[in-house]
C-alpha cells in the first residue's frame, strides 16, 4: 500500500461528535502533523493514542 492509504477504517464503529474547540487537541494534532514527515511511525502511535483517549 502506498503512504497513507488504508483499505479499511481502523475505527468502523466509532462515531465521532464535536463539542467545541479544544486547546490541548488542536496543539496535539499540530504536533503530530508536524511530526509526520520526519517521524511516521511516532506519529501514527501517537495520533492512534490520542484517538484511544478521546473515546474514553
């Protein structure tokens, strides 16, 4: 598979809803897209991470 590309969605079952601007979630997905160039694996653990604390 090319960079990126999936053929099936890690979290089918999820549903996701927005409840407002979060500070500390856009601060972490800037620092993770920031990190995807140099860093891919890091960042794909740590956007999974965050994901995971998000549907606690």
């Amino acid at each position: 598979m090319a960079k990126g590309e999936q053929s099936t969605r890690e979290f089918a079952d999820w549903s996701l809803a927005c409840s407002g601007t979060s500070l500390f979630v856009a601060r972490e997905l800037d620092r993770i897209s920031a990190a995807m160039v140099s860093e891919p694996y890091n960042s794909n653990r740590d956007l999974r991470r965050l994901l995971g604390e998000l549907a606690l």
